[in-house]
C-alpha cells in the first residue's frame, strides 16, 4: 500500500511524514535542539533579557515609547524618572505638613475651619509666658499689655522732661528733645566757666551747676540766743561767759556777719568780719547798751576771738557769742 509523504525541511535536514509517531516525535525534538544550539543571536537575547547588572539589565536593553512627564527611552530609566517623581511629590507633601502650626491643630486634627484666617488670628494663638511677664494669655492681650506698657513709659518721659516734649512724641523724638536739653546745659555751663559737653551724662552736667560762680552770696534771717552762757575767749586770752547765737543752713561760708537786738530798753550788736587789718584775723566784737530817756548808758563792748570753740564759722553754719540771753537776733550773713 502506498503512503503519503510530506517534506519539511530544517538545516538542509528534511523530515517527511513517518507513519511511527514516536519516531516523528524524537525528530521534532531534534530539531528544536538545533535551534537551540546553533542560533546565536537568540542566545545573545535571552541573556540580556535576564541580567541585573546594574546599567546593562534587561529592563535596560528594552526600548520604550516615551511618556509625557517623564525622562528616558528604556524600561529602566523611566521607572527611574518615575521614582524620582515619586520621592519630590513626598518631599512636598512633607513639608507642607511641617508648616502648619500646633496652633492651628491642637488635638491633631485638620479641618477647613482650623486652617482658616480666622484661625490665625492673634485672640486664638496662646503664649506659653514661662516667666510670668504678662497677664494675658494670648497674642492679642500681650500685644495690648506691651503697647499699654510701652505708652505709659514714653508718656511719663514726655511730662518731665516738659515742653517741647509731648505726650504724642515718639521714643526718638524724646531722645532728641532729651539731647538739645543736655547739650543746651552743657553751653551754659561752659559759659559760666564749667567745662562741659552734651554727651557727659545728665547727672555730671547737674553736679556742675553748683559750681557756678554767681557772685558774692549772702543770706539774712533771725535767731534766738541761748538760754544759758559757753565761755569764750578774748582777744587777749582770758574768757567771758557769753550766750551763743547760732544759725544752721548756710549755702556758702561767710566772711562779714551782723546780728542785732532789742528788748525792752537793752539793745545789743554782734559783729564778725574778717576784713584785713583788723586787731585780731576772725574777731567777734559784742556791745550791749542800755537807753533811758536821758540817753545811752551802761554801754560795753567785748572783742572775742571768733576761730576759738564754741565760737565757730563753717560752710553751712555760724555760732557767735552775744549778750542778750533767749533774745530774737535779726542776722544777716555775707560772702566778701
């Protein structure tokens, strides 16, 4: 009987139709096992395929139509530039998560009404006052508590410094009011032969003025004598016992003083000097008199020296001896 037979070529090698399926099959397989073995190329693809060598893997060996948004023409770099993508969406995200206050989100929740401008607003942000400056507990009151402060302080500025200053100046307006004043008291000053400039402090400018030199000084009042005697010292170096005139609160130390009194018909003059040329350098000279209608009698005149204790001239005080005893002396010092 006859058969069929239908070539099929592979390798030069041709195979027909084999009535023995076993043997048909063992040929097939051989002729996947030449492919195999003999094709190259394809080995050469197979390997790329299955690499992981970093910058030659297979997702780099595979071409790629480009995507919008995104870099490179192989698998491999636009999985890269979508990583990258990746990871600056989060570095985002991240950073706007971090702005946002504690504030804003106390019990850790975000809603539209606390994120908010009414949120922000100064009344709802609290102050964490460690140090216990101020009594408001939010931004709104310290704001207020510093303002009032700050106001009060520049306004007490403003009243004792006085006119040009107002209570409407501002600090640094104050500061220049404070300086022309200052360096006004320095020209003074300088003027009546006290060295002084306008940025020496304030207090070095005012000690200053007590040594200016107006002139000669004097002052006048009155004083009541001692009611018992001190004993003083004559000229010649005996003593008398004499009641004391003394007077406390002098502004300089004078040179000439006169004291006078009067009682009933007693008079009395107490007089100092120290004007050169007289019998002694500091003599007290005391004269006491009594008048009758026929004239002056019983008049006598002491010379007493006015260095020696208890009599005594200093910078602020004076104690002389005098005649009349708890008698109102009208005095007047003088500086020449």
């Amino acid at each position: 009987m006859k058969t069929d037979r239908t070539i099929i070529t592979v390798n030069n090698q041709e195979f027909g139709q084999i009535a023995d399926p076993n043997k048909l099959e063992a040929q097939i397989v051989h002729a996947y096992d030449v492919i195999d073995s003999n094709d190259t190329e394809f080995q050469n693809y197979k390997t790329l395929l299955a690499s992981t060598t970093d910058g030659n893997s297979g997702a780099d060996n595979v071409k790629a139509t480009a995507i919008a948004g995104l870099t490179g023409a192989t698998v491999q770099t636009l999985l890269e530039s979508l990583k990258a993508l990746d990871d600056s969406n989060k570095e985002y995200l991240l950073s706007q998560i971090q702005g946002v206050t504690l504030g804003q989100i106390p019990d850790g929740t975000i809603t539209p009404v606390k994120l908010s401008a009414d949120s922000k607003k100064a009344s709802i942000i609290m102050v964490e006052d460690i140090n216990s400056h101020f009594v408001g507990t939010n931004v709104e009151e310290v704001l207020e508590e510093l303002f009032t402060f700050a106001n009060n302080g520049k306004e007490s500025i403003a009243t004792v410094v006085g006119s040009p200053a107002t209570t409407g100046d501002t600090f640094a307006q104050l500061q220049t009011h404070i300086q022309n004043s200052k360096n006004a008291l320095a020209t003074n000053l300088a003027n009546k032969g006290q060295p002084s400039v306008g940025t020496e402090t304030l207090q070095a400018l005012v000690d200053k003025v007590a040594n200016v030199n107006t002139g000669k000084k004097f002052a006048t009042g009155t004083a009541t004598s001692s009611s018992t005697s001190s004993t003083y010292t004559f000229i010649d170096g005996t003593t008398i016992g004499a009641y004391s005139l003394s007077v406390t609160g002098l502004p300089f130390k004078p040179t000439f003083i006169y004291a006078f009194w009067e009682s009933g018909g007693s008079v009395g003059i107490v007089e100092y000097s120290e004007l050169a040329g007289d019998i002694y350098p500091k003599p007290v000279k005391i004269t006491g008199a009594n008048f009758t209608t026929s004239g002056t009698s019983s008049a006598v005149t002491r010379h007493i020296k006015g260095d020696v204790s208890p009599a005594n001239i200093s910078d602020t005080s004076f104690t002389l001896p005098t005649l009349g005893q708890s008698i109102l002396h009208t005095w007047i010092a003088l500086e020449i």
